[in-house]
C-alpha cells in the first residue's frame, strides 16, 4: 500500500515484529527529522470458488499510529539518517511496545517507546541521547539478557555502545517511568573507521542464558574501504537491589581492502559453526566472508569466500532475511538497495554442511536411487509399473524369458551411463579424509575414515578404485547374474507348490553354482540378452540378477550382502567408539527416500547410537560430534520428532548433483 507523503525525503525505514505476531511495527523518517510510525497487520480472507475450492489471499492492512513532536530548540536543518527498532519485553501480552533509537545529523540519539495500540495520541516524544556532533549514519540493536544493546556509528567512523532496557512494565503509563533507567553516556566507544561509518551488523554470540558472560560480534563497513570486525566481552552481575552490566574487554579485527570503494552494507547471519558476513560495496560486488571465534583464544577468524557482481548503482544498502519455510528448509533472502533492488537467495545450509564436513574426522556416505536420477536413472517411484511384479524371484520360475529379458535390460542401461559429476566430488572427498586423517589409537593406521552403505545397484561406486575397499551394497548388483538353484529354498526347507517342485527337481548340485557369478555388462550384452535364456554353466538353470529382490530367501544372495554388512558394522562400532572419545563424524545421505526406508533409516540408527556413545562417555573431556547431512529434493527433513537427533541434522533440498558440486564449490573457498 502506498503511505501517505513525507514532509521531506525519506532517510531510512525499518519494521520490527513480536515473536508469533501477525502485527509489525513499520518506522518511516528523514528530512527535517520527521518520523512516522504505522502498524501492518497481516489479514488473511478466504474466498470459496464456485468448484468448492477455497483460495487464500493476504491483505495488509495499515494504520497510522503518530508521528514524532520535536522539541523547538532542534534545527530543522538536520535530518534523521538511521533508525532501527526492537520489541520490548512485556507483562502485559495484549499491549505489544517497541523501542525505537534512531540518529540525525546533529549526533543525536532519538529514543521512543511505541505501543502498537490504535487511538493514541497523534504525536509522541523522544528521550533524547547525545553522542558527539558528528552525524549518526548507522545504527543496530541487540538484546543481551534483559537488556538491550545500541550500537552507533558515526561520520568520523566511531562506534559508540550504549546500554539500554529490553524490558517494560505494564505499571507505566507512559514512557516517562521507562526513561528514567536509560542511561547518560554510552558504556564504550572506539575507533573502526579513519572515515565515516556507514553501516553496521551486531549479533549475540554467546546464547546461554544462564551464563554471566556476553560475547557480541559488531562488523561495521566504512568509507575507508574497510571492514571492522569487533568483539566485546561483557559480564552480566546480578544483586539483589539491581542487575548490570561492566566491560570486560574489545578486540577489533580489521581487514583492509574488503571493498574498492566506500562499504555501503553489511549483514551478520548465524551458521552451524559460525557466522557469514556479507557486505556490499559502492563498487557494485555483494561479498560472502565466514566468521570464526575461537573458544580457547577468544580470536576472530575471517575468511573471504566469494563475491558477486550487482546490478544496481549507487549501492546504499543492504538487508536479508532468512527464510524458514516447512519441513526445515532455510534459504537467505538478501536485497541490495541503491537505484533499484536486487535480490539474492543462499541455501544457509551448504555452509553448516561445509563446514562438518572439513572439521570431522570419519565420512558415512549413506546413499538411496536418488543420488543416481541425474545420470538418468530411474528411482522406485518412477520404475514401470511392472517393477513390482519382476522384482519376485518367483517370477523366474513362471516366466524366465520376461525375467530375465526385464534385468538384463536394467543392467544395459546402467552400463551404458555414466556417473554424473557428483560422484567425482565424492571421490575427492575421500581424497580429502585420507589426506586429514591422523591416526590418535592403534588401530587408526587400518581403520579408513570413509565408508559407504547404499541400496544402489547401478554399480557405480564399484567404477571407482578408492570406494571399493570400503563399499556396502545391501541390494546387490544388477551387472551380475548368478545361478538360481537357491530361490527354491527357505530358511534351508525347500519350497513347496507344483512350480516350486518343478524348479527344485532340475537342481543337480548347489556346490558349483554357490559361486557361479558372471558380468553381463560385457561388449557382447547384446547377443547375451537376444538368447532365449541365459542359464548357469554348471546347472543349466536359468540365472538371476546379483539383486536382493522382494521376498528373497536365496542364501547366496542373502550370504554374500550379509558378508559385506559385517565388514560395514565392524568399521561403523570403531566409528562410534572413536566419537566416544572425541572424534567427529559425518553421515551425508544422498537421495534416499521414505517410500524405500532402509537406508534412510540407517542413517537414523547410526547418528542416535553415536551420540549416545558421545554423551555416555567418561574417557575424555571433549565430547564427541555427528552431524546428519541429509540431501533430497523432497523429503530433506529429519524424520520424526526427537528434538535430539533434528539438532544434529542439516537438510539440503535438492538433487544430490547439484548439492554436491555447490558443496564442492564451497570445499575450495574454504
């Protein structure tokens, strides 16, 4: 909706909503320091079509709430420049209030309180904060405890810190009693810039809420074509008369060069194990940097990782929002503003999945028919409808020629594809465990740091040397056909029925045929499928796909995966026995579905046991660590409830090549 006009230009707009609210605060202000406050509410009606099909539509509603009163001694020749606004912590849940601080040209900080309630009066005033007489040009907010934070930043590029209530009683029936706690001169300053600062970031490292100790991360660009990263300690001492806040200390990190020109915007947004910093510049680039803080040093660490060109010229600003959307699906949305908008989305996720990746110590490459669909491949929701019906190994004794005509088809078209690029990226990423790996206990020199468990049967992993010593596969594979003497048993009874009884009487002996095995994926496939049917070599019955099929008691299909299990539950115990004792491991699904669980719920099974194994453990001090990285273009969720295990997953929704050539990506920045 259009507002009504301003009395001059509009310097700065910022909005802030309650927690679960469908009510926002929306701040307007500029030129001759006039400020407007409105209320957005979010309606939401419901039209019935005439096919009886309800349709939603959103409506934004907007009230005008009041505007500010300047005092007569202010100049009309200044204007505000920044603003930002926070909610306020109430008893009264009905009366929802914001504090407001916004900055003029005249180096003064304007305070309000400003409740969301329709009919009050038209104009309110402001506690006024004075600073210096440079300019405010920047201004952020940040709740710490029961407090809250403001920081400021100035033309001449210094950053002021004011402590401010976060929170407000219902007894007060106005902002007067409120501004009777609010403080005189800020609690620190320093110097970031050598030029003015023109934006800045904060955000609360530290989230215990029963610590004492507060850690906030300020970034700030300045005209000086720096970046200004700062981390102010703080120590929260609570009496029985009062609570406060002392300093206990600043560390400024500078990096020098970040833009070719004046920074016009920077954002701070959590990952999984740190902080992404983007900024932009007058230069028309919107630049991604990670930033670490060490626990032991309490240093900061940055890190440049890309940067992109913008659209937009004269750049004054930059915001973003993080999305988050069902089944856990995150994406930043971020705009930079100058003449016109561009907007920019991030997957937040890539960067949490990165950064487990680099850090852990053992790889799980939990893999379904999902990781294979880019190469071409089908997965079970897309198979022919006859699947179903030839995936019984019954179907060979009724009708071979359909049998075996229907597998030796799969096996032609896994032959005759190749691996897409994701698996190239898996190769490297064993590359990259082997090359990290340091052996702590004896048996570290044998144990490899990857392995990989998958229902696949399209052969693939088996096309590359480095995953065959380390490789599961619970279903087989369709490039081998074996003898069939063994579908006409059952747990070592022989089957009964008239076909059944027909089957087991051509059975000669099952001595030879135990490891009668043969490739069809050979040149000469062609003339191997046009046979009527392809028998075994030693019994003449007709062969069977190397595949566990549904309902299959064949005990050589069931001995030689059971084989591989074993070899994969062996690696997995040491695993889990190594997080018990600091060690961290990752378990990156790849395309496994719900309709298909098995190896999905692996995936489950070991990221609950080794956490168990982690938390139970009195050996060492450093607890262990699992991250569940779960890649889907669907289904990307984790499965149930249990807060537990959700906290220890990252969910990427798409396909797995292309998350895994964006993790690649992401792998080389680092």
């Amino acid at each position: 909706k259009e507002l009504p006009p301003h009395e001059s230009c509009v310097r700065a707009v910022c909005s802030s909503r309650h927690q679960n609210s469908k009510s926002s605060l929306l701040i307007t202000c500029g030129g001759k320091l006039r400020m407007s406050f409105y209320r957005l509410d979010v309606l939401t009606k419901t039209n019935t079509e005439d096919g009886g099909f309800d349709e939603k539509h959103h409506i934004l509603d907007v009230h005008f709430l009041c505007s500010n009163k300047l005092p007569q001694t202010l100049s009309m020749d200044h204007r505000m420049n920044a603003v930002k606004a926070i909610p306020l912590v109430s008893d009264d849940a009905n009366d929802k209030k914001h504090l407001v601080l916004a900055g003029d040209s005249d180096g003064s900080l304007h305070l309000f309180i400003i409740s969301e309630k329709l009919g009050q009066q038209r104009y309110t005033s402001s506690h006024m904060l004075s600073t210096s007489s440079r300019p405010i040009l920047c201004i952020d907010l940040v709740r710490v405890s029961n407090s809250l934070l403001g920081i400021v930043g100035n033309s001449a590029g210094d950053i002021f810190i004011w402590k401010l209530p976060g929170t407000i009683s219902s007894s007060d029936e106005d902002a007067r009693a409120f501004c009777d706690h609010l403080p005189t001169a800020p609690i620190s300053n320093y110097k970031a810039h050598q030029m003015g600062t023109n934006c800045i970031s904060a955000t609360a490292v530290t989230e215990n809420k029963n610590s004492h100790e507060h850690d906030i991360l300020i970034c700030s660009g300045g005209d000086d074509q720096s970046i200004a990263i700062c981390l102010v300690r703080m120590k929260s001492n609570v009496s029985k008369e009062k609570s406060f806040f002392s300093l206990e200390g600043i560390q400024t990190t500078i990096i020098e060069g970040a833009s070719s020109s004046a920074l016009k915007g920077v954002k701070l947004m959590k990952y999984q194990a740190g902080h992404l910093l983007y900024s932009v510049g007058y230069d028309q680039r919107l630049a991604i940097w990670t930033v670490d803080i060490s626990d032991i040093e309490t240093k900061i660490f940055v890190k440049f990782l890309s940067s992109s060109p913008v659209d937009v010229a004269d750049v004054s600003c930059l915001d973003i929002l993080r999305l988050c959307m069902g089944n856990r699906k995150k994406k930043d949305i971020f705009a930079v503003g100058g003449e016109g908008i561009e907007v920019f989305c991030l997957d937040p996720s890539i960067p949490d999945a990165v950064t487990a990746l680099q850090s852990s110590d053992y790889l799980l490459i939990t893999s379904g028919a999902g990781l294979s669909v880019d190469s071409g491949l089908s997965t079970f929701e897309s198979m022919p409808e006859e699947y179903t019906e030839l995936c019984n190994p019954s179907m060979l004794v009724e009708d071979p020629v359909r049998f075996q005509k229907f597998w030796l088809n799969f096996a032609k078209v896994y032959s005759e594809t190749q691996p897409h690029e994701g698996y190239y990226v898996l190769e490297r990423l064993f590359d990259m465990y082997s090359q990290k790996k340091k052996p702590l206990y004896a048996h570290d020199a044998q144990l490899s740091p990857c392995w990989i468990y998958s229902s696949n049967i399209d052969g693939y992993f088996r096309r590359f040397r480095c995953f065959r010593g380390c490789l599961c596969e619970i279903h087989g594979l369709a490039l081998e056909f074996r003898c069939a003497y063994g579908i006409g048993f059952a747990s070592g009874q022989k089957r009964s029925g008239r076909n059944w009884d027909q089957w087991n009487e051509q059975i000669l002996s099952g001595e030879q045929c135990k490891g009668s095995i043969f490739r069809v994926d050979d040149p000469g496939l062609d003339s191997i499928i046009n046979k009527s049917v392809v028998t075994c070599q030693h019994c003449n019955l007709p062969a069977r796909p190397n595949v566990l099929l549904f309902h299959d008691t064949d005990e050589n299909i069931l001995s030689d995966i059971s084989i591989q299990r074993e070899r994969y539950q062996e690696w997995e115990m040491m695993v889990e026995n190594d997080v018990s004792k600091g060690r961290s491991l990752v378990i990156l699904e790849l395309g496994c579905g719900v309709k298909v669980p098995a190896v999905r719920n692996e995936s489950n099974e070991v990221l609950r046991d080794s956490l168990e194994r982690a938390r139970s453990s009195q050996t060492t001090d450093q607890k262990g660590c699992v991250t569940l990285v779960r890649v889907n273009p669907k289904n990307a969720e984790p499965d149930n409830e249990e807060l537990d295990l959700a906290c220890h997953t990252v969910s990427i929704f798409g396909t797995a090549r292309r998350v895994l050539c964006v993790i690649d990506n992401w792998l080389h920045m680092f």
